[in-house]
C-alpha cells in the first residue's frame, strides 16, 4: 500500500543531477591546470625577456676595439689620424713661409724654425723678434712662458708608450696642441707607440712641407700680401674657442682676459710679455688648487 506522499514522489519530474564533488574537484583541477599553463607561458616569456641581452647595455658593455695588431695597420691608422689636422696646418705654414720672406729673412729660417723650434704659434712670433733684432734672451724667455702650457699636456699625453729613448725625446718634442688633441679622445687600447709616433712625424712634415711652399710662393709673388702678421692672433683666437667649446673652461678664459687687462693698464709698452707672465703664474696656481681640492676629496671618500 502506497502513501500519498509517496505517489507525490513518484508523480514530480525528476530534479537535474547535481554536480557531484568529484566532478567539480575535475573542473577546478581542468581551470588550475589552464591558469598554472598561462602562468607558465607567461613565466617562460619573461624569462625569455631576462635572458635576452639588452642591445645598449650590450653596446655598453662591450669590449673596446683592441689597437691594429701589425705595424702597418698602426702607421695607416696614424695617417688617417693626421689627414683632418693637416688640412689646417698647412695653409698656415703656407702663410709662416710668406711671412718669413717678407719679413726679409732667408728663406731657410722658415724650415730651421720648423724643424728645431716646431712651435707654430711661437715660429709665427719669433719672425717678428727676429726681424725686430730682438737680444736673443728676451726670445727665449718669451718661447718658454708662450710654450708653458705643454707641461700641462704632458700630465694626460700617452707617452709612457714610447719605449725607446730617441722615440721618446722626439715625441716631447713633437707634441704640440694638434697632436695633443688627436691623441687624447682616442681610447687608451687603440693607441700604441707607432700610431702616435706617426701621428707626430706627418703633423710636422705637413708644418715644414707648408712652410717650404709659402717661401716658393713668396719669391713668385709680384707684392707683398698685407695681413699675414694677423694669422698669429688668429691662431690663438682659434685654439682659445676651441678649448672653451670643447672643455667649458670658463674660468681660463677669464683669466686671460684679466691678464691681457692688466698688462695693458701696468705694462704698455710690452703688453703681450707682461699677460703671458701673469697667466701662465695664475694657471699655475689654478693647477695647484685644483690639484690639493682633489687630494682632500680623495681622503673624505676613503673615510
């Protein structure tokens, strides 16, 4: 015999079957599994990504171009180093030679000054002493205070790389604000001995090679050519811009203006002698401040 709640049972549609635990433990594994897959492509991806080389850390982090390992290699990149100096240096030594001849010089003052002296700014002022009849010490004194910035060069020039006595003595005497600029932006394992010493020779043959041509110039010429005594104030106009563009050195600049001051006001009659003395005495001590400012840096950041 039936209840009525039992036929009530049996007459009601049947309920959908519900999701059972073992499959949703199924699904939540499937998702895990689909989730844990991303993960890991994603993972992988970076990964990929650390690994990988960034290409300007790369280019930073590379090892610098090794000097050219045969002697030859190195004479040609000297060459190559010389070829942009040259196209300045010799319209100059052009313009020395003339200078030489219309100063009423013999002609082989110009490659004797080249070849012993080989000081461009110092030769182009020397012609003027020297056809002034200017007492020989006078002269000498001038070229050591006008040449008194090479031992500044000295500090940074590469010449622990020349081995040989002769080389070396040769390279202190060929090192002249051309070569000195070449040499100093090349990275330290490009240079060698040979490049530099290649570099040096082909400046001054470029120096002495102008100067001969502006002396067959001169004995061609029909008159004289007015103006060539300016190219020494030229020359230093240049170098000075070029030094502030390239250094921001400010502070040289100021002084040689206050040096030239000065001597215009106390010394009139040898202006030029009397700035020269006086910047060359301040750059001195300028060099020497800098020099103890940099030692007391040295021992704070070593405590």
């Amino acid at each position: 015999m039936t209840t009525p709640d039992a036929e009530a049972r049996d007459a009601a549609p049947p309920r959908p079957a519900a999701t059972r635990p073992r499959d949703a433990r199924a699904l939540g594994m499937r998702a895990g599994t689909g989730r844990a897959a991303n993960a890991g492509a994603g993972g992988n991806e970076r990964a990929n990504t650390a690994a990988s080389p960034d290409p300007s850390l790369t280019a930073t982090l590379a090892p610098p171009l090794a000097a050219p390992s045969t002697r030859g290699a190195r004479i040609r990149a000297g060459l190559r180093d010389s070829l942009a100096a040259g196209l300045g240096v010799v319209p100059l030594g052009v313009a020395f030679g003339v200078l030489v001849m219309q100063a009423g010089l013999p002609w082989w003052v110009a490659p004797s000054l080249s070849v012993f002296v080989y000081a461009g700014s110092i030769e182009l002022l020397l012609v003027g002493l020297i056809a002034a009849g200017t007492p020989i010490a006078t002269m000498a004194l001038t070229t050591f205070f006008v040449n008194f910035r090479h031992v500044f060069y000295a500090f940074s020039f590469p010449l622990h790389l020349v081995r040989g006595r002769l080389a070396r003595l040769y390279s202190i005497w060929a090192m002249t604000d051309e070569a000195y600029a070449i040499v100093t932006p090349i990275p330290p394992a490009q240079r060698s001995a040979t490049r530099l010493l290649t570099l040096q020779l082909a400046l001054q043959t470029y120096w002495v090679g102008g100067g001969l041509a502006g002396v067959a110039l001169a004995s061609i010429l029909p008159g004289e050519i007015k103006g060539l005594e300016f190219s020494l104030c030229a020359l230093f106009t240049v170098l000075a811009l070029d030094a502030i563009r390239s250094r921001e050195d400010v502070p040289s600049l100021l002084i040689a203006g206050l040096s030239v001051s000065l001597g215009l006001l106390f010394v009139p009659d040898a202006p030029l002698f009397a700035a020269l003395i006086l910047f060359a005495v301040a750059l001195a001590v300028r060099a020497l401040v800098a020099a103890r400012r940099d030692r007391g840096e040295a021992q704070v950041s070593d405590v």
